[in-house]
C-alpha cells in the first residue's frame, strides 16, 4: 500500500470514527479520570485499613469501567440535550448537535457501552454488581435535572461517585459506613469542582432557561466552594483518620486543604479559560491523594 493510499485510509478511518470518539468523549480524558479517582481512593482505603495492596486487575477494570460508563453518560446527556446544544458556542459542533451522528446511532452506542460496562461489572462479587446496576437510575436522570432544579451538580455528585462505594465492596465483599462516608465528602467536592465547570456556560444556560448552581450562586461562588470543599475535606478528612493515623496520613491532609484553598483562591468565575484551568486541577488532586494511599499501604506492608 502506498503512502498516498495509506493516509487516504487513515483519513477515513479518522472521519468515520472520531464522531464516536467525541460523542463518549473518550478524548477528554478529565471526566472519566473524576469517575476513576473516587474508585480508587475506596479501593485504597480498604487497603490502608487491613495494609494489603488491591489486585492490579482492579484497578484496571475501574479505569475500563470509567471509561465506558462516563462515556454512556455522555451519549445519553448529548441525545436529551442536542437542541440545546446547536445554540450553544462550546457545543454546537457535538456530533448530535452537528447531526454528524443520528439519534438512532446514539442509542445504540449507548446500548453498546452498557453492555461493556455490565461485563465489566460481572468481574467483580456480586454485592459490586447489585449496587453497581442501581447507579444506572441516577445515571438516566441525570441530565434532566438542569431543567428542573438550580442544582444539577448536585445529582451530578451522586452519579458521579457511586465509585467511591463500590471500590470498598469490591476487595472487601461487604459494605461498610467508611465508604458511605467517603461518597457522601465525594458529593461534595463534585459540587465544587462542577460548579466551577459550569461557570463556562453561565451565559448561555441563562438564554436557554438551562439552571445551574454557578448561575444561583454569582458572585458568592466563591464563599459558597469554602463550603463544599471544607464539608468534603472535613468528611474525608475524618474518615481516613478514623482508619489509620499516621505521618502521610496527616501530610495527606495538609496538602489537601492547600490544594483545595488555592482552587478557591485562584478561582476567577468570569473567565473561562480560568474556570477550565481550576477544574481541571481536581485530576492532580485525585492523583495526589492515590499516591499518598499508595504510599501508606506499601510502607505498613513492609
């Protein structure tokens, strides 16, 4: 094959792809990565409490997991909304919204992925595949809340964390109020991070009679994430304490609160690239608090 003919094919395997690819968005990785961190930091803390790693294959599977199911999300958030979509500036070249996709074709990539999500599921014990099949009612109400509700974010908080429940039952085979814990502080800190997020389309949610937190809240955006983020760091705070104490753990906390005070203080609601940049920053927070987890566990089984 030629190098004309090659790229020729690459052209069109990029074409008759890549609506797919943006449609889950599968090439925006911070969102799966927000499904992926509360996994993981559930999964770890069971960890630190009986100082044994979790099987690799758990993590991999959760990552697979946050993948296909935020991409799920995604689809079905795109198909309710690509009316609205079309008049917004960030999201009228959507697939749905630029009819690149049908809505025929949505569904059933979106039946596809829940397939892949359940087999991902079947994996793990049977405790996990129960509370794991309940999130597909928050998942489905999801996107109906912005019509209905100045807080969506807040139901995006409950979707968006069922991970920090099932990462504990999964190595541990038995529910505990240490993950319940760890979901409610979860809520939470995607309030925060969500609604900062959400600033981005203040504008245009207010054309569309879209509703939102960031367009309650205004200018008390920022003593209303002093808030969420002390609720979240208080919760969280506590449970890891209440389960081990220790140098990292106490580190941990520390740069957790930093972390957190200097999203707020950085915060600069009335620019969107800013808004972007903060919201952002809550993926190396996940990472951080992995890392430090990580650490504790390998130290306490040596």
């Amino acid at each position: 094959m030629t190098n004309k003919k090659k790229y020729l094919l690459r052209k069109v395997l990029y074409r008759e792809v890549s609506p797919w690819v943006e449609l889950a968005r599968y090439d925006k990785p911070i969102g799966f990565m927000l499904l992926f961190w509360p996994c993981i930091w559930s999964l770890l803390i069971y960890g630190v409490k009986i100082s044994e790693f979790p099987p690799i294959s758990f993590f991999i599977l959760f990552f697979i997991g946050s993948i296909i199911m935020r991409g799920a999300g995604c689809t079905w958030n795109d198909f309710l909304d690509k009316d609205f979509d079309k008049n917004v500036e960030r999201t009228k070249n959507r697939p749905l919204a630029s009819k690149r996709v049908s809505s025929k074709g949505a569904i059933i990539f979106l039946l596809l992925q829940l397939i892949i999500g359940l087999a991902i599921l079947l994996q793990f014990n049977s405790l996990v595949i129960l509370i794991g099949c309940l999130s597909l009612f928050p998942i489905f109400i999801y996107p109906f809340m912005k019509r209905i509700t100045w807080w969506p974010q807040v139901f995006l908080g409950i979707t968006f964390n069922w991970g920090a429940i099932l990462g504990w039952i999964s190595f541990s085979n038995e529910l505990s109020y240490y993950p319940v814990m760890l979901y409610i502080s979860c809520i939470f800190w995607t309030v925060g991070y969500d609604t900062i997020y959400a600033h981005q389309d203040r504008e245009d949610d207010a054309i569309l009679g879209l509703k939102s937190s960031a367009l309650w809240l205004g200018k008390n955006t920022k003593k209303a994430l002093l808030l969420f983020y002390l609720i979240f760091f208080t919760i969280f705070s506590a449970t890891l304490l209440a389960i081990k104490v220790s140098l990292l753990i106490y580190l941990l906390i520390v740069i957790l609160f930093a972390h957190l005070l200097l999203q707020i203080f950085y915060l600069k609601i009335n620019e969107r690239e800013n808004c972007l940049k903060i919201f952002k920053s809550n993926n190396s927070l996940g990472f951080i608090i992995s890392f430090f987890l990580t650490l504790e566990i390998l130290f306490n089984s040596l």
